[in-house]
C-alpha cells in the first residue's frame, strides 16, 4: 500500500531497542495501573537514589532498613501482629532484591511498587498482587511509604521530564523512526524508503545545459522524495502521539529540509535539528536528542508559569492556587494544566461515596465529605499525584516545576495551582 493511501492505525509502530541504560519506559497504561491500585494490606512506595556517589556515602540496603525501622516505630502501637508480620515480611524481600546488584547497577534512582495480597505462614513466602521497578533517568529524594494506596507524584515529574519525543532520522534513500522517553530511545520498526530510481551515475559526465537539466531533475527527484517523507513522518506522528518531534540527518543543514513539507500541526511539534549518522547507534541517538528534550522541557516550564503568574494577577483571570482550590478546580472539572514543584507530595482523602478528591495542608481527615456529606473518606497518600495522572488521562496538562528559579516563584504563589478551562 502506498504510505499516501495507508491509515495511521494500520501501521505497525513496535519498538525495538536495548535499554543499555536501564531505564524503562513508562506509558500511561501503568501510571493509571498505579493510581488505581489500593489495597487495605498497605502498598510499599520506595524511591530511592541509586547514583555511584550515593550509594557509596549511604548503600541502598542501609537507607531502606533505616526507612523500615522508621515506618514499623511510627506504627507500633496501631499495627496487630499480622498487620506487622506482612510488613516485616515485605521488607525482607524488598530488601533482598535491593541487595541484588541489576536492580540497582542501571538509571540514577529506583522506583519501587509492592502490593502483597497474604502471607503464606507454611511457606513463610508472600503473595503478591504488584511488585513492579523502574530504573529512573533523574535521581529522586529518598521516599519510603507505607499506606493504602501508592505514592506517584515523584513518578509523574520523571515522566513529564522525559516525555514521548519522536526521532526522525533521513537522507536522500531512508527514513528511520525512533522514540525517545524516560531518558533512553528504542527504534520503531516501521522505516521509509526512496522508492524512485536512483539519481544517474557520478560518473556519468554533464556538460552546458545538460548540467542544468540534470541538476534540476535531480532537485525535483528529492522534492518528490521529502514529499513522501513529509507523509510518512505525518502518518507515524499520528499514530505514535509524541509531544515533541527532533528532526536528525547527517548533515544538519538537510535536516531541516523535511520541515517545510509536514502539516503545521507536526511543524509545531519540533523542537529542533541535530546531526546523526545513519548507521549510529540508539547511544548516539539518545544523546544528541537528551539535551534538545531538556532545553524545550525548561522554555516550556517558564511559559506556563508565564501564563499562570499573568492569570492569577487578573481580577477573572483562568487560574488557581493552593491546594484546597486546585482540588476543587479539578472536582469541577475546571482544571486545565496542574502546576507543582518536583518533590511535592501532600496526602488526602477520597470520598467512597461520590468518590471526590478533598485536601488541604492538614494532617487530619476531615469530619465530612463536603460534596455529600458522607463520613466515608478513605485517605490517600499522594492527592497531587491522583490529580496528575487523572489530568494526563483525561487530556489535561501537567507541568512539574524543577528549575530553582522557577521553583521560587511556584512557591511563592500557593505551592500548588493550575491552569483553568473556564
């Protein structure tokens, strides 16, 4: 089938690649896996920063056993003997996999999910219903909790950092496709050829006008060529959904010749022309497409929070602040764009009878559900988190603020806001 003719959703976008790296790509599926787990045996949350320098002052084994004592002290006097049995009993094999070197060799930080579902007192062994790492491209603060339900803000940040670039690599025979996210780049195993005859022989000799008419038949065969290619990109950039796109050839200058031949709306995507050859490695690949992520990931930081600072100073601006408002924003669906600072986590609580959000800067449950006045709420350990993962969900934007100099500025206006709808 010709790529002009062919439906995005036919194509097969597969993924191929080695993760040399260790960091794992983290899509949607699994972060609405992770919001939805709760479990009334209690779920292990565990970051943890795994960077040679690190674990060299402090080793992984010790800074999870200190956590341990610190979550079974805080608990003493509530926890049954079961209840403490199955922790210990978690701790012991979470430990034993931190001892294990893969686990922790690869990424600058570990994130760690357990749900255990009983203990098994004959085989001394625990059932698991979730018990799932990921090898992180930023090192996280340490984080060790211990509750009903998962704590993912710190998830969230490393995903909206690293988020689903698309890689474009040609010349004047082949396209090839990468993804690059979450710090490392796999190839998809859709590619694109030039299917026209071969410009004629370099050693075929031209002369006076016949120079002319080969050089303008040669010019037209790669116009023809880009328009193809401009197709295909616009096909796969359909299909795959990236947020960014990199435009890579080995010539830099001929990378931006593709640009003029995409819709507007995959024009917009791109931010920005580097040179890879195309036999380099997905090494190669990731490197020269890691700082151009990081460089729009900071402009598009600074915009939003432009835009926020701008609204919140309007008398009907769209925005909000705080997070007993931010809450209430997205409650009424309001909400258009979360805004937080990296490291942010404030727990709260989930009504089981109108199943709505509710939080504060408190420690304490609330007497009552203020949406129906039910006396049912069920805590939750990161609401912030709840909130991002049900934006990106439900098409809304989240924007995780790491620079310092913006961090100041989110801090001083609520901790907490966001972009309204309306």
């Amino acid at each position: 089938m010709n790529i002009t003719d062919m439906d995005p959703d036919l194509l097969s976008l597969e993924l191929i690649g080695d993760d040399e790296r260790g960091y794992d790509f983290l899509d949607e599926e699994t972060m609405i896996r992770l919001k939805q787990l709760s479990s009334e045996k209690g779920v292990l949350s565990l970051y943890l920063d795994t960077r040679p320098e690190t674990v060299q002052r402090e080793p992984v084994p010790v800074r999870f056993k200190n956590g341990i004592k610190t979550i079974l002290n805080k608990n003493e006097t509530n926890w049954d003997h079961e209840t403490k049995q199955l922790f210990e009993a978690v701790a012991e094999d979470v430990t034993e996999a931190l001892e294990k070197e893969p686990l922790v060799a690869e990424g600058k930080g570990i994130a760690l999910f357990v749900a255990p579902m009983r203990l098994l007192p004959k085989k001394e062994k625990v059932d698991y219903e979730l018990f799932m790492s990921f090898h992180l491209p930023e090192a996280p603060a340490d984080l060790i909790h211990w509750g009903q339900t998962p704590v993912i803000s710190p998830l969230v940040v490393q995903r909206d950092e690293h988020p689903e670039t698309g890689v474009v690599l040609f010349d004047r025979e082949k396209v090839r496709f990468f993804l690059y996210t979450m710090g490392e780049a796999a190839e998809y195993t859709f590619s694109f050829r030039n299917e026209d005859p071969v410009p004629m022989s370099k050693s075929h000799t031209w002369h006076g006008y016949g120079t002319h008419n080969h050089l303008k038949w040669q010019e037209e065969h790669y116009k023809r060529y880009l328009r193809q290619a401009g197709i295909a990109i616009s096909k796969v950039a359909q299909k795959a959904e990236w947020k960014w796109l990199v435009l890579a050839s080995p010539d830099e200058q001929e990378a931006k010749h593709v640009i003029d031949y995409l819709p507007e709306v995959i024009q917009e995507k791109v931010i920005g022309y580097t040179t890879v050859a195309m036999n380099d490695s997905l090494n190669t690949v990731r490197d020269r497409v890691a700082p151009l992520v990081r460089e729009a990931e900071i402009r598009e930081e600074k915009a939003t929070l432009e835009k926020w600072i701008g609204e919140l100073e309007k008398s009907d601006g769209l925005a909000v602040s705080g997070v007993a408002d931010t809450v209430l924003a997205d409650q009424e669906y309001r909400l258009r764009t979360l805004i937080f600072p990296a490291g942010f986590i404030q727990k709260g609580w989930q009504c089981t009878s109108c199943h709505s959000l509710i939080a504060d800067l408190q420690e304490s449950s609330p007497d009552a559900c203020p949406y129906c006045n039910s006396d049912q709420l069920f805590e939750k350990a990161d609401i912030i988190g709840e909130m991002a993962v049900r934006m990106l969900q439900t098409g809304g934007e989240v924007e995780v603020i790491r620079e310092k100099e913006h961090r100041n500025l989110v801090e001083t206006h609520g901790i907490v806001g966001g972009l309204l709808r309306y």
